[in-house]
C-alpha cells in the first residue's frame, strides 16, 4: 500500500477543496471496496478524504413526493426504513440481495454507486487491464470471462458493474445530486455510468474533484407489482450473473408503464426505454413476455466462457415480469424462484 494523506472533512465543502487539492485524491466512506482496492495496490490515492463526519445520513421527503436519500446512509439503514419500504419496495429488495448483512452495515449509498468493476483481472496487478492501466490490453477478451459483459462491451474491456443497489436505482429513474468546485448538479441515473469504450478507466460522469451527496428518487406507483430477481453461482454473498429489476402498473388489463433494467450483463445498469414502450398497452402474457426478452438480448455478444449469459438473461427477464405482473416479488430471505 502506498502513502497517503489523510484529510477528515467537517462538511461538504471542505471535502470538495480537499478533492480539489489534489488529482489523485479518492473518498472514504465505508471503505468497503476502496480499502481492498488499496491493500491489492489497485487503488493508489495521495489523498484519501474522510467523508464520515458529513450531514448526509438522511432519508428525507421532497415537495415532489418522492425522497431523497444522503450519499452516506448505509445500504442497511436505506434497505429497512420505513419510506423505502413503503413507497420503493423494488429499492430496499435490491439491496438485500446484494453482499452480507456486515457488508450492508458498513457500505453507503453513495459508495454503492462508486463500486469499481467486477473483474478477475482489474483486481490482479500482474495481467494487463485497460480499466486499470489504459492501453495495457485487456486480459478478460480471450481469458476467464464467464461473469463478464454480453452486452455495451468493447475491444477495450468487457467487464460489468458489480451493483444490485444501482440496478434498482436504474429502474426508478432516480437522479445523482453531486457537487463540486462548480457548484452542485444533477444526473440522471441512466446517464450516471458509462459503457467502456475507448475509456474504460472511467467508470462515470463525475468530474474530477466532484462528490456525489445524495440520490434522488422520484414518485412511484408500482405498489407490489415489481421484483428484483438475481441469478447467481450461490444463493448468499454473490455478484449476479444476471439481474433483472422491474416495475410496472396495469390499466384496464393491459400494461400501462412499465421499467426495466437488468444487472450482471453490462459496464453499466442496462435499460432500453424505447423497448418498455413496446410492452405498453400489451397483454401481460408468456408470449408477450418472451418476444420482449428476444428483443431485449438482440445485440448479445458472448465471449465464449460466457454464453450461456445470454439465454438466461432472456429466461430471468421472462421470470421477473411474470412476478411483477402477478404482484408476487421475489423474497429475498428464502430466495426461491417462483
């Protein structure tokens, strides 16, 4: 591990000049990922910024009806309170599949949403990795890549985004508060996480310098008809292989809105809003269902160790709108697929 300053901010703007202060700076929160990052030598910040003491433990309504939650309410605190429970179920069920209980007591809000990849190789010093080392190659095209991306990969990285939290975040339109030298501003989720590219080092929008504060999510409706389905090699403390996150509402017997977005496949939460929109004013139906999931798998590229992702992928977006139009969501304590 290398040496490093240490900076405990008093409030959000000392945070955003210690940032400022220095390029390689990172932030410590629940240190869940950025402590592993630096003992592997992955991460190597001259500054870490102490953000523990900062007033953004709040889950607070806003005067649209929806809440607004801090960057540093832990990801239990967010799964259990009475708000998220009540209005967003499709939330605080995503985060009880994600990690173990100690993980949830430690990790944030906003940390959930700064996760670095989920990749072999990023995590192993000794192989080439683009996200890592940019221009160095990456490892996984070719290599182990079972749990990798099958969908918005490049030449230059094919790994995905490890979240459950986000996947949710994703479907819920929910938008990013962050703030920094410039002043604060919003994001919206969809637009919060990049695909690779030609730059896959940048896992995000933010600038440099800036600190996420808060998450922001809008209304909803969807009452019980939703579910956060999660495929994965075990049923406790594992990534997803596939994740599917869904909303919906029904009028007059046919889908009236409907939000989507899946987990596991991708740099980034997947969605494809265009495609929802075909679904709407649709029967919910098997048929109906499965030409969806074909479509939604259309531009699917496996690698070879994980093919097999694509046909789940289809098969777990089939399951989870099935649960949603029934009302019946996923159980995140006995985890069995109904």
């Amino acid at each position: 591990m290398n040496r490093f300053d240490y900076v405990r901010a008093d409030s959000v703007a000392d945070a955003v000049s210690a940032l400022a202060g220095s390029t390689e700076a990172m932030i410590l929160a629940g240190g869940t990922n950025l402590v592993d990052l630096m003992k592997y030598d992955v991460a190597k910040p001259s500054r870490v910024v102490d953000i523990n003491r900062l007033p953004l433990k709040a889950v607070e309504a806003t005067e649209a009806g929806g809440l607004k939650i801090g960057a540093l309410v832990s990801n239990s605190d967010l799964a259990w309170h009475p708000q998220i429970v009540k209005q967003y179920p499709l939330l605080a069920s995503a985060i009880l599949a994600g990690a173990s209980p100690q993980l949830r007591n430690a990790a944030t809000t906003g940390g959930n949403l700064l996760q670095r990849t989920r990749c072999y190789y990023f995590y192993d010093n000794s192989t080439p990795c683009n996200k890592r080392t940019p221009g160095s190659g990456c490892s996984a095209i070719g290599g182990v890549n079972r749990i990798h991306a099958i969908l918005g990969a490049s030449e230059t990285c094919i790994a995905v985004h490890p979240s459950d939290m986000c996947v949710a975040l994703a479907a819920l339109d929910a938008e990013v508060e962050v703030e920094g030298a410039k002043g604060r501003r919003s994001i919206p989720f969809e637009q919060f996480h990049r695909l690779p590219g030609k730059s896959p080092e940048r896992d995000n929008r933010l600038e440099p310098g800036e600190l996420v504060t808060a998450i922001i999510l809008p209304p909803t409706d969807f009452g019980s008809h939703h579910t956060y389905l999660k495929i994965r090699d075990r049923l406790s403390y594992a990534f997803a292989l596939v994740s599917v996150a869904v909303g919906l509402t029904s009028k007059d017997g046919v889908i009236d809105e409907l939000s989507l977005a899946m987990g596991g496949v991708a740099h980034k939460p997947w969605r494809d809003r265009a495609l929802e929109a075909t679904l709407r004013g649709a029967q919910p139906s098997e048929a109906n269902f499965r030409h969806f999931a074909e479509e939604a798998l259309q531009g699917a590229r496996g690698q070879g160790q994980n093919d097999f992702k694509i046909e789940l992928a289809r098969r777990t977006i089939v399951r989870a709108l099935t649960q949603a139009a029934r009302g019946t969501p996923q159980n995140q304590s006995d985890k069995v697929i109904r």
